[in-house]
C-alpha cells in the first residue's frame, strides 16, 4: 500500500519536472527565436511605403451636415480634416520587429505616425458617432461607424453600436455582414467581438 502510493508520488513528481522542463525549454526557443528575429530586422535596409494600404477619409464624412450639430461634433470634423491630410495606415496587430522586416529598420518612426494617425481617426469616428446618436442624427451614425468598421477598427464599441442601430432600423441582417466585417480585424480583440455580436439578438 505504501510502495503503491510512493511509486505514484513519484510518477506524479516526474511527470510534473518533464512538464516544466518542457515549458522552459519551449520559452527559451521562443525567447531565442525573437531576438534572431529582431536582429535580422534591424540590418533590413529602407524600403519603399508605396504598397502601404493608404486610408482615405471620404469626403461624405468630412462634410457632414446634420440638422441638428454641436461642439462636439465641430471639433470632431476638424480634427478628421486635419487627419485627412496626413498618411494613415492600419498597422494593429503588426509587431515593430514584423514592420522593420518588411520597410527597413529606418521606417520605424514614420510607420509609427502613420499607425497613431490612424488610431486617433477611429477613436474620433466613435465619438463622432456617439454624438451624433445622442442628437438622433442615426442615419448619419451608421455612415461613420460602417467607414470605420471598413478599415477595420478593433473599437468593440464602434461594432456594438453598429449592430444596435441595425437592429433599430429593421435591418438586423446586416449583423452577418457586420460579423464578416469583424473577423477581418488583426487584434487579439477580434474573437471576443465576433462572439459578442453573434450572441446579440439571439
């Protein structure tokens, strides 16, 4: 009885150390792995950004014209101006070492900008949307939040929103289309927004 439940201790013991041995050894390959990567990346000369894919705000957005407008709304829209004039340019879920890669080390700071630029359109487009919600001006809701969900933003709240007015409007089988439009996102928030909106309206 007592040799049985020893023998067992011991397997179990030894099943655990080749378990985390294995682990440590699976995470200093990984670790490995990752600085030959970023060492490769940084002796990756420049390379041209023409291949980028480039967002451009439409012109519908930039001049939008509600019946009923506020502040918010104004500043809103200057800053889209403003942002129009720059590059901008989805890099989400696109590691430094993965950018440096594939344009050169020396673009790291531009695509940054381009990435930050493209961050702060979506997080207006929200904002823009919420207010225009809150003045009943949904038709034009939807328009900013569909642009947005086209370049595919990883906002949750820009999706859930979205769904929402659908829904409202009568036409919840655009939710299929939305959820299409969601597993297209490169950010860990993907699955969580796709489960999110298939649960909605069941």
């Amino acid at each position: 009885m007592n040799f049985a439940f020893l023998a067992s201790c011991l397997l179990f013991c030894a099943v655990i150390y080749h378990a985390i041995n294995r682990s440590k050894s699976i995470e200093e390959n990984s670790t490995k792995a990752f600085w030959q990567k970023e060492q490769q990346a940084n002796f990756v000369r420049k390379k041209s950004l023409d291949n980028l894919d480039y967002i451009t705000i439409p012109e519908q957005i930039l001049h939008l014209s509600p019946q009923s407008s506020s502040e918010k709304i104004k500043e809103c829209l200057k800053e889209l101006t403003e942002l129009s004039e720059t590059p901008i340019v989805n890099l989400t879920g696109i590691s430094n070492t993965d950018l440096k890669l594939a344009y050169g080390t020396a673009n790291i700071t531009i695509l940054s900008q381009y990435d930050f630029q493209y961050t702060s359109m979506v997080r207006i487009l929200q904002k823009l949307a919420e207010e225009l919600v809150s003045l009943n001006e949904k038709e034009l809701a939807v328009q900013v939040l569909e642009f947005s969900v086209s370049t595919r933003t990883d906002i949750s709240k820009t999706y859930y929103l979205l769904a929402s007015l659908y829904a409202e409007a009568g036409t919840p089988e655009k939710k299929d289309f939305l959820i299409q439009q969601a597993e297209r996102i490169n950010s860990i928030m993907k699955d969580s927004i796709v489960r999110t909106l298939q649960a909605s309206g069941q």
